[in-house]
C-alpha cells in the first residue's frame, strides 16, 4: 500500500479528521540521512505530523516545523505543503539510547523537554504565521496536541507513531489528527475521548494491516463520517541548482572570490535530501563576473 492521506467529516461538519501512512515516505527519509532507529522514530513522527497540518492548508502554501527539546538528537526540521509532499531532517542522526520503561525507542529522551515546537506556515500573506509552545512531553504527538489547543485555539488529539525492523528498515508509519470544531456537543466529545483512550497503539494497527480509513473509523464513533478526498504522500524536495546557485550569488563577490581562490569550486550540500550540488571554476567565475 502506497502512502496516502485522508481528509474526512464527522458530526456533521463539527469535527474533522486527517489520517495518513508514511512508510515509504519516512524510509526514504531515512535511507537520505542513515538515520538510527529512535532518530527515524522522531524524524518520521514529525514529518507524518507535518504532512498533515500540511493538508490543512491551500494552493501553494507551506508549513515548516522546528523542533528543538535540548536532546542528543539536536533539532528536527520538517516542510510539507498542501499536496502531500514532505521532507524532514534531524542534525544528529546517529544517536543511540536504551529502550524507554515501556520497552519502546525512547523518542522523548533523544528529542529532550527543555525547549520548543515552532510551527511557521507560508499562507502567501506579507508575513508568515507563527506559533511557539513549549515542549511538554517530546514524545511528540502529545507536543503537538498542546501546539493545536494552546496556540491555535483547537481542541485537538494527534497521534503518530513509527515502527522500525531489526534491520533499522521502517516497518510502518503513520498518524492522526482530529479536531474539535465549534458546536460539537459534550456527549459527543466524551465518546471521541472514550474512544482515543481504548486505542490500541497506534504501530500495531497499521502494522495490522489498517488503512488512514479503517485508523478513523476506529477512532470516531460517528457512523455518518464522511472521507472527503484522499491523495498520495511523497518525499519531495525543492531544492535545485538555480536555486542554490542563487544561494551562492548571495554570498557576495568577495566571498565568492575567496571560494574560488582558496578551494577552486564549490559543493553545497541539501540538509533536507542530501542531494550534492558542485559549482566549479567556470561557475564560481561566472557568478563574480554577474556581480559586477
């Protein structure tokens, strides 16, 4: 099964729900930055969640997420947009730690607690939104959770969850969001909660075999939910030789002069895809000589 995203309805409009898998998204991710199991646990927690909030948006508009909790992991940062692409990275892939009290990665260890998620969309205005929270649990899900209630003014519940072989391959991945609309009776809140709280773990339902339907069919217990749209999620990057070329221009003529003079060419490498980018002497010339 490919990765895909759902958009969906329930009780009458008073709730929506996004549900998506991301295996083949986040094993790229991993195989780009050979990330160890608990920090391809984090960094695909976050980029599912990402492409998500990324669903929520419109036409060319962005999200970008920083995560920095103070752990050995260092920060996590992931982009997404509205038709389901999504890249992710983490500066410190190779981090190892025991297994949490519960025998799971340790995802909250690695991330840490002693700082924030930030959250910046690109809506195509003068300025971006922004929005801050602390860190609360660094298991993330619960983060972003606080992130949708504190900062957006939306009851919301998120959950994601990622599953890694033996062989530090990714076995699944996935996620949730629902949130609370205005007009969303009591009783109907408390069924969602009774529902969230007998969830089995959210690993062992898509490793089942769930579908982001049959994930939201368990969840709500609204019999008239209804799928909206669904779409193809993918690693993708919008880096480009134009596009780092002009990062180069940027530096000015001096530097550029000092580039050539002291190394003879340029290599710029993509933090999100790892994607290599060499300028050699011709351009680096070129690119002084367009400054002038």
């Amino acid at each position: 099964m490919s990765d895909y995203l759902v958009r969906a309805i329930a009780f009458d409009g008073k709730l929506r729900a996004f549900a998506a898998l991301t295996k083949d998204t986040v094993e790229e991710i991993r195989k780009r930055h050979d990330t160890w199991p608990v920090a391809t646990a984090a960094v695909g927690r976050t980029a599912t969640a990402t492409v998500m909030m990324g669903a929520m948006l419109k036409g060319d508009d962005r999200v970008t997420i920083q995560i920095k909790g103070g752990g050995p992991i260092g920060q996590i940062v992931a982009d997404a947009n509205a038709g389901g692409d999504v890249r992710a990275y983490c500066t410190k892939p190779h981090v190892d730690l025991p297994l949490n009290e519960n025998g799971k990665l340790d995802v909250a260890g690695a991330v840490g607690t002693n700082g924030f998620l930030n959250v910046v969309k690109d809506l195509g205005l003068k300025e971006p939104y922004r929005g801050n929270v602390p860190l609360i649990s660094g298991e993330l899900g619960e983060d972003f959770t606080y992130y949708f209630t504190s900062s957006e003014q939306t009851p919301s519940a998120v959950g994601v969850g990622v599953l890694v072989n033996p062989d530090l391959t990714v076995r699944t991945s996935g996620g949730f969001i629902i949130q609370l609309l205005p007009g969303i009776e009591e009783d109907e809140i408390q069924q969602l909660e009774n529902r969230l709280q007998s969830l089995p773990q959210l690993t062992t339902l898509f490793d089942q075999g769930l579908s982001p339907e049959d994930l939201l069919q368990t969840i709500l217990p609204d019999a008239s939910m209804r799928i909206l749209d669904r779409f193809p999620i993918r690693f993708a990057c919008t880096c480009s030789h134009d596009r780092l070329e002009r990062v180069m221009i940027s530096l000015g003529r001096e530097e550029l002069k000092n580039i050539l003079q002291d190394q003879g060419h340029a290599e710029i490498i993509c933090q999100f895809c790892k994607e290599a980018y060499v300028f050699d002497q011709n351009q680096l010339q070129n690119m002084i000589e367009s400054l002038k």
